[in-house]
C-alpha cells in the first residue's frame, strides 16, 4: 500500500496547518530522518559529530516545511511516503555532507594544522551521490538487499529482519557485513575507474 490512512491524515494536517501536527509528524518521521543521515555518512565515510547529524536534521526538516510544505505536496503516492521521504532526506543529506566537507577542507588549508573531523576516511571509498548506492544495493540478492534496507532505512531490529525475511536471527549479521563489504569493494572499483588517467609524458627533442 503506497500510503496508510494515517499518513494521508498527518500530511493533511500538516498541509492545513493544523495544530500539533507538524510536531505530531517530527515525532513519527524523526528517527527514519536519524538513520538516514547516519547511513548516508557511513557510506560516504563520513565522521560527523553529534552538533552535525544535529544540524543536517534541522536543515532536512526546514526543506520539509519551506513553501509552505512542498515536499509533502509534491508526494504522489508512487511509493510508500516512508520511502519518498527516505528519497528527500538523503539528498538533502548528501548536499550537507559535500558542503560541510568543502568548508571544513578550506578551514583546514587555511590554517594548515590540525585535523578535520568531518572529512572522508584515507582508503576510504565515497561516492557522488547516493543514487549510485541504490543502483548498488541492486545488485544485491533479495534477501540481502532487504535486510539492509529493513535495517539502515527502517531501524528494524534483528528479530524483526528474521520475522519478516523467513531466515534465522543468527545470519542477518554475516548477511548485512557481507552486503557491506560487496557494496564497499565496488565503490572501490568505481573510483579507480572513474580516476583520471595520467597525463602522457612529452617525449624529449
């Protein structure tokens, strides 16, 4: 089902501007938010401090309610909301990550000492957008790929991964560590590949 009769009832409230609502929905749609801006740095290999998964929310929420709450008027019910707000937040997600990065690389050149915390790990593979994560996860088989989604995106626990996935409690682990490490070896790949050649050298005269 695209959308429950709950949901339908708190965008329009919110739509309407009815009283408690937008709190009613920041309560609901808060820790979906959380993982995603956790998810999202984990896989850009990303270090945020608390002050900044902080800030990235508050931003994502204000896209939300701008113009008069566009976002939940441009919702079509093509998918679940879960999964259109999912969409939203992570690319408003990534726009904060690349900024935060480019200003705390230009602090860092700037005094050209100490260390920048929110900036990718060395070795560490990151990509352009996220889009290319879920062409990633893909590629995934089915069990694998739902169980991460159940766990990063829903924060579903292990026993409800197993429930929901007809699988024992004891494999969702290796499953989600081996799902990780598919999706970081090809993130790999896709930098080296996506890395610009070497200019040729000039030959002597």
């Amino acid at each position: 089902m695209p959308q429950t009769v709950d949901e339908r009832v708190l965008i329009q409230r919110c739509l309407t501007h009815d009283v408690g609502a937008w709190n009613d929905f920041v309560d609901r749609y808060a820790g979906l938010i959380y993982r995603v801006i956790h998810f999202s740095a984990h896989l850009r290999s990303v270090d945020l401090a608390p002050d900044d998964v902080e800030d990235i929310a508050a931003e994502i929420l204000l896209k939300i309610v701008a113009n008069n709450y566009a976002v939940l008027r441009q919702f079509q019910a093509r998918s679940t909301f879960k999964t259109y707000l999912t969409v939203i937040a992570r690319r408003i997600c990534v726009q904060e990550l690349i900024k935060r990065i480019q200003i705390k690389q230009r602090e860092q050149s700037a005094s050209n000492s100490g260390s920048v915390t929110l900036a990718p790990k060395t070795g560490d593979a990151s990509l352009e957008t996220l889009d290319e994560v879920q062409n990633l996860l893909g590629r995934l088989p089915k069990k694998a790929r739902e169980a991460v989604r159940l766990f990063y995106l829903e924060g579903r626990s292990y026993e409800e991964i197993s429930a929901r996935l007809n699988i024992p409690v004891n494999t969702i682990g290796p499953l989600l560590a081996r799902a990780k490490g598919f999706l970081r070896q090809r993130m790999q790949q896709r930098l080296q590949t996506s890395a610009p050649a070497p200019a040729p050298k000039q030959a002597k005269k």
